[in-house]
C-alpha cells in the first residue's frame, strides 16, 4: 500500500495506459480481478478543448472503477493546464501526462516522448497540470530519447521539482520502442533519486513478474500493460498463471458482458481485438482467434463464444 498525493493505492499492481484498449469495460474487468488502479489510454489535450465528443467519451467512468487516472497529452503548457481542469469536473482520481509515448503521430506533435528532448517545456506542462487541477499528478516517462540520452534520475526530479505527486518509469527508451528488454536497473537509480512514488513498467507478463521488479528495483508500484491484454487476471496472486480455457472463456463472457453494459456502440473489431488475446498460448488458439476475427458482428462474436462454452460444458 502507497499513497499519491491523498490518494491511497490498496496493492502495487496498477493498469497502464494502453491506446485502444484501456476502456470503461476492460479497466472494470482488472479492477474485478485485483488492480489497484487503472489508467485510460491517452485523451488529447485539444480534444478536451474542443469537447470533441470520441475525446469526451475516453473520460467516462463509473463508480465500481474509481479509484481511476485519466491520461493526458499535449505539448502546450496553457492547453495542458485547460484540459486538466475539463478532466477535474469528472469524477476521476487523479490525471497522468504521457510523456513517454513512442508513436510516431504523437511524436511528430511534440507529445510524448519527445519532451523527453525539451525538459524545461516539460516542466511548463508538469506546471501547467498542476495548477490546472485540484488532483493529484503524476507524469509517465521513458529512460530517454536513445540509449546515448539515459536521463530518467534527471528527468525524474525534474517532474518531482515541478510538482508530481508520483513518476512511472517505462524501462526503455523511445528508439527501442518496445523491443528488447526493459532494464529494470534504471527503475531502482530513479527509487533513489526522487522522494515521491515511483512506479515500475515494462516487461512484466505475470504477477510473479511483478513481484519481481518490487524486489528487485524497490519501486513502489508495478505497472502493467500489454502483460495484461486477454490476461486480466494477471493482477491476482490467486489466479493460475497459466489458466484453462474453461478459466479464459468465464473471464472473455464477463469482458463481453461489461461492453455491452457500458459501451454497446464498441466497433467489432475492438471488439475482436480484445477477445483474440485471450486464446493466447492456447492448444488450438490460433485458429480460435482465426474464427473470432472472421466474424464481423457483435451478435455473430457472441454465439462463436457461447458455442466453445458449450462444448466446454
């Protein structure tokens, strides 16, 4: 247990933002299997300004999620500071700038990791956020811009200096993408360089990894991202590491049923993204996730499931 800010987080094990699917119905399926936090994919600071309504629509959550991050991006300080107050008047927990995005549509906007390359415009923003929103801030980054620029520590009291409330650390740089392997040696330098919260990413594709990287580095929160698509319970010390497909397909029916509770208007191939995942690994996996994305409705997704919990049954 650590706090942010006010904010108390219950275990160190945290959903990161993921661009396409950390929505309303996959952040209540980890916060069911023992996520502590979940944080949305990225919302545009100019989306918030222009109350575009996709933008508005990321920013919507329940009370069964909270607590909950929404995560922010943008290079322009009074933007920046504008949309965290938008982000302030719903019922969110705390706001994250993204700082360490390593796409490349983000990165032509300035946003992203490129501030990375421009830390005294980052502490504008980290600024900017702050003053802008009554909640806690935290602010996510990389190791650095290539494996020349290894500036997280700087980086790190920088965002500390300006008034961060926690920091997490992907362990790579933008130039591996997401590629290689993450060193977790950086996220243990940044432990000790900073007073606040630090939270630990990358790599981690089980809850024993994660309970690794808390030994190992001394950080005070795991964050998990891709270890946890069609793996939401990947945050429970109680779930098999390796569970059936009877465990996956129970797992699959509730992600459904939270989509068409919250979001019935999901596109099916978002859809389909999310429940191909789950017959990762699997004996015969490949082509169930072959007739998943055959299908092109939501209605035609659904009897394909019911069907395998049949013959399971």
């Amino acid at each position: 247990m650590f706090s942010i800010g006010t904010l108390r987080i219950d275990t160190p094990f945290i959903l990161a933002p993921l661009a396409g699917y950390s929505d309303l119905a996959f952040r209540l399926q980890c916060r069911e299997h023992g996520a502590s936090l979940c944080f949305s994919e990225m919302i545009s600071c100019h989306g918030l300004h222009f109350r575009q309504k996709n933008t508005l629509d990321l920013v919507r959550t329940v009370e069964a999620e909270r607590p909950v991050a929404m995560q922010l991006f943008g290079s322009e300080p009074e933007l920046m500071g504008e949309a965290a107050g938008i982000l302030s008047e719903h019922p969110i927990d705390l706001i994250d700038i993204n700082m360490g995005c390593p796409a490349k549509k983000v990165i032509k906007k300035g946003a992203g990791c490129h501030l990375m390359k421009l830390p005294a415009l980052a502490a504008k923003i980290i600024q900017a956020v702050v003053q802008g929103s009554s909640l806690p801030v935290t602010v996510k980054f990389r190791s650095g811009w290539n494996h020349q620029s290894i500036i997280a520590c700087d980086f790190a009291k920088m965002a500390e200096d300006n008034g961060a409330a926690a920091i997490t650390v992907h362990a790579r740089t933008w130039s591996d993408g997401f590629s290689g392997t993450a060193d977790w040696r950086l996220i243990s330098q940044v432990k000790q360089s900073v007073s606040i919260p630090v939270i630990g990413n990358g790599d981690v594709q089980s809850h024993g990894d994660g309970l690794r990287m808390l030994a190992e580095t001394g950080c005070d929160g795991v964050m998990i991202g891709r270890g946890a698509l069609g793996a939401p319970w990947i945050f429970s010390a109680d779930a098999p590491e390796n569970p059936s497909l009877a465990f996956r397909l129970a797992a699959l029916n509730r992600h459904l049923a939270l989509i068409a509770k919250y979001q019935p208007d999901t596109p099916p191939s978002q859809i389909k993204n999310h429940a191909g995942r789950y017959f990762k690994g699997v004996p015969g996996g490949a082509e169930i996730r072959r007739r998943i994305f055959s299908q092109t409705s939501y209605a035609g997704l659904r009897k394909l499931i019911d069907s395998f919990s049949i013959v399971l049954s």
